[in-house]
C-alpha cells in the first residue's frame, strides 16, 4: 500500500486492503477483457497521456481535436 502511493499511477485506485479484484478471478470474463480492465485500472494503456515521456504531442491520433487520454479512448467520436 505504502509503495502505490508514491506510485503516480497507482495513486488514485482506492482500496483497503490489497486483494484480488473480483473481475480478475471471475471465469466468465475473457482473459484478454480482465487485462484490457486492468490496464485501464492502472493507467497502462496505450494512450499518449499515460506516457508523457514517450509524446511531445498528446492529440488523440483519430480526432486530432483532444488529448489522448484514457476517458477519451472511451468517448471519442471516430
């Protein structure tokens, strides 16, 4: 707990104690989802927000018209 706080992408996930999340253990979700969920989870998805030092040009390559980032991979109009 105490190195994911000083961790900036894992700072925001809230929990109370370190366990399993259920979505991971759950049969029924297709392994490639349960990694996707992760990935959005911890912010380790590729979009260019996520990995400043990788961008110096963080448009949304499909839009041109917004960041990159994770809430607009969800939302973008292309």
């Amino acid at each position: 707990m105490d190195i994911k706080q000083g961790h900036s992408k894992t700072e925001n996930i809230k929990y109370s104690e370190l366990k399993q999340q259920n979505y991971l253990k759950n049969s029924s979700v297709p392994i490639h989802k349960a990694k996707s969920l992760f990935k959005f989870r911890s912010r380790m998805n590729r979009v260019k927000s996520n990995f400043k030092g990788l961008y110096s040009d963080f448009s949304c390559p499909l839009c041109l018209q917004a960041e990159d980032r994770n809430e607009h991979l969800l939302l973008c109009i292309k």
